[in-house]
C-alpha cells in the first residue's frame, strides 16, 4: 500500500469552465476566475479563438466541446469545419444534427470532421424540440448560445432526462450571470436580447476530481480538499452522501473538505442515473467495502469515453474482484482482504476515469501497468503529482 496524504485544491470544474466560457465567447468583459487545463477545456478555450466565417476548429475527444463548439459556430454564418476523434463521432449526435437542423443549420459527418453550414439561427416557426434521451448536452448547449438573439426563442425537452442534472446545472449558472427565462415544466422561452449582468465569475473546483481524491483518501491515509464548494450544483457533489452510507467520515473545517480514512467500509445501493460520471471510482471503493454494492440505473455508461461498465469489469476480472455485470451498471461483491495481484497490465482504453480507477486500485497495492495513462489530462492533468505515484 502507497503511502498517501493529500492537501491541496482541486482545479476548476471543466463542465462549468466551457460553459463558463462560451458565455465568455459572447461577453469577452467577462472575467473568469479559477483555473483549468485539463484537455477539454484547452480544445474549447483555442478552438472559441478560431470561429470565424471559414473557422476550422479541434475538439479532441470531448463531447461537451464537440457539442457546444457546434452550437456556438452556428451562430456565425459561415462554413465551420469540427475536427473530432472517431470515437467520439461514434458516440450518440443524432440529436445534435436534429436540433442544428430545426434552426436551419446544416451539418454533415465524414470520417473525423463535422460541417456545419449556417446563416446563423433562423427563427424557428414552431417551438423546438430537444431530445434528451442520448444526452442533456444538446439541451446545455442551446441555452448556453441563447446570448444576443434578436427574437425570443422557445423550446421544449422530450425523451428521457438523461444526465438532467447537468442540464440543470447549466440553467443555475446562466441565472446567475442574468440570463432571464421562463420555465414551464419542459418548456422553456428565453427572451430576445439577453446580456450578462455581471463582470465576473469564480469557477469552482472540479467534483469528479475531488471525489477520486476524496476517495483516495478514504482507501488510504486522508484527504483534505481546500476550498471545497459545499454549495454546488454538480452533480457529482452527491458523493458525499454517498461517503455517509457508506461509512466514509467527512467534515468540513474552515472551508476544507476533510475526509478520514475508513477501515469498516460498507456497501451502497445507489442510483447513478444523474451522476454516471461517479461509477468507476465508486466501484472501486465497493470493492473493498463488506458486503455487494449495487450500482445502477446508468445504461448511458456504455456509450462514454469507453464502454464503462465493461472496462470496470474487465479490471475486476484481472485483480480477481467478485462481480456481476448489468445492463445499467453493476453488483460489486466487495472484499476488504482482496489479495493483491502482481504484474496486472490494464488498457484504460484512452478513459480519464478508468486510469483514476486503476490509480486507487495501485494505490491500495495492487501491481498494475496502466496503459493510455496520457488519458487523463482529459480531464485532470495534475493527477499524478496529486495522488503521488506513477502509472
């Protein structure tokens, strides 16, 4: 076992630092304050300098900056040509092209690029509809592009509420900077006009990080996390919920998030519908937790980076965890004497959250060789000198 304690401050949020700044696209006054550069948010702060009438712009392999960066460039008339990895033109953008469309953009997918052909938003005759059952993405990203319109703009969310809570997140922000809505179950009409009300912002620490850091020192020997945002809406804020269950002792001490290590872990059942993003690093602490954890009601991590459920089993299979896969998550047999493995190699298969996950794993012992551990800067690039080992 590594030897492990961890002070610092998380880095800021990557969800709330590309809304954060496509706002700041429209409102260049806008002063943001925190830091990022993790992958995602380097690929939206570049590719928002290159939109222009002939604009050819990088996306990596985030989907969040794959979708926003494809409403934000419609909005300019002009052809935008988005460059994308094959994977990520794989995953689900069915309803991405649908709601281009219904604004009078045209797009078209080939091998690693997207064309987006625009006049700028046309007025929709009727009020739009925004399907939400492959991602609440499409949702965030309209609103976050509703800046400066010169007609009042309606629209609706039909289909599942996948992922709801981050469109939700993106409606808290916008409030906050003085976008005006009006909200009527799943409608929604955002005025014409609309311009921020404040010069600054503060973006706050990421609460995916936090919570593999959270949980690291839950494994190991403690964490403590300045600066920790108690009142936010990420979703992935549950977690500390999740620690109560779960027998994981937290307590905050002058704005510090500090969390005990735990010798009597227990297992959870937990809904993972609104935050899926928690389900790697989660089945990991229900490993070593007494007695099996069911995790569920997240078919959507198939369609992530990789096909999650099946890399998480794949390292459960290889350090000899017991465990049953679901359709929508998995049942994790946990076992705080897990003996530990030597000579483990693990493909991360290019996902951030699967090097985090093999990470704690290593960390509690276990001889792993992570491979793609590059992966990572995706979303948290100062992982290693955090967690204080080597892939």
């Amino acid at each position: 076992m590594a030897d492990f304690r961890f002070q610092g401050e998380i880095p800021g949020s990557k969800s709330i630092f590309n809304r954060a700044l496509i706002v700041k696209s429209y409102f260049p006054v806008l002063d943001l304050q925190g830091y990022s550069e993790c992958d995602d948010v380097v690929h939206m702060r570049e590719g928002l300098k290159e939109i222009r009438e002939r604009s050819r712009i990088d996306c990596g392999e985030g989907g969040t900056t794959f979708r926003f960066m494809a409403l934000r460039a419609s909005r300019m008339r002009g052809v935008h040509t988005l460059e994308a990895t094959p994977r990520l033109l794989q995953r689900p953008q069915k309803g991405l092209l649908d709601l281009l469309s219904q604004l009078g953009v045209q797009t078209q997918i080939k091998n690693r690029e997207m064309f987006v052909v625009s006049e700028g938003w046309r007025r929709p005759r009727a009020p739009l509809k925004v399907n939400t059952s492959e991602s609440s993405q499409y949702a965030s990203a309209l609103i976050l592009n509703c800046w400066l319109l010169d007609f009042d703009l309606e629209f609706e969310l039909v289909g599942d509420k996948v992922s709801e809570s981050y469109f939700q997140l993106t409606v808290q922000m916008l409030k906050e900077l003085g976008m005006r809505m009006q909200v009527q179950g799943n409608k929604y009409l955002i005025p014409a006009g609309q311009r921020i009300s404040k010069l600054e912002y503060r973006v706050e620490s990421d609460l995916s990080s936090a919570f593999t850091m959270a949980s690291a020192g839950a494994l190991v020997g403690g964490a403590k996390l300045l600066n920790y945002p108690v009142k936010s809406s990420q979703p992935d804020g549950v977690f500390i919920e999740i620690f109560k269950q779960m027998n994981i002792e937290t307590e905050m001490v002058e704005g510090a998030l500090c969390v005990r290590p735990s010798t009597g872990l227990r297992a959870v059942n937990w809904d993972l519908y609104q935050s899926p993003d928690l389900f790697p690093v989660l089945a990991v602490l229900c490993s070593w937790a007494n007695g099996s954890s069911k995790l569920y009601n997240a078919p959507h991590l198939a369609a992530k980076e990789s096909n999650r459920i099946a890399k998480i089993a794949d390292l459960f299979e290889r350090l000899g965890i017991s465990h049953e896969v679901l359709p929508d998550g998995m049942i994790i047999h946990g076992n705080p004497q897990q003996s530990l493995k030597k000579g483990i190699t693990f493909d991360s298969d290019q996902d951030h959250r699967m090097v985090m996950a093999a990470t704690l794993m290593k960390l509690k012992g276990h001889d792993i060789t992570i491979e793609n551990p590059e992966a990572i800067n995706k979303s948290f690039p100062e992982f290693w000198d955090m967690i204080g080992i080597k892939a």
